[in-house]
C-alpha cells in the first residue's frame, strides 16, 4: 500500500507540472525585466529578514 501511495503522489506531482508548464511559458516571456536599482531592494529585504531572525534567536535565549 505505501508504495502505490508513493506512485501516485509521482504521478499527481508529473501531472501539476505538466499543467503548469504553459503558464511558466508565459511567465517567462511576459516578466518585467531588471532594472539597476533591483538588486539593491532584494538585498535590503533579505537583510532585514536575517536580522528579523536574528532578533527572534535572541529573544528566544
């Protein structure tokens, strides 16, 4: 039984790919491109998530 579960799960999980391939399709050749400044707000925002945790470790001590 564990294992025909494990097949279906395979199963189940190569039939949302392939479901989901037209729109990554569309994704890719309709997304914004980079602009200069995106790096920079990408790198704020993790930054702030680490010191987010960081702050939560501390708390927790």
């Amino acid at each position: 039984m564990d294992l025909f579960l494990k097949i279906m799960a395979a199963a189940l999980l190569a039939l949302m790919l392939f479901s989901l391939w037209p729109v990554y399709k569309h994704w890719q050749t309709h997304s914004p491109k980079a602009q200069p400044g995106d790096w920079q707000a990408a790198l704020l925002a993790l930054g702030a998530v680490v010191l987010l945790v960081i702050f939560l470790i501390m708390a927790v001590r």
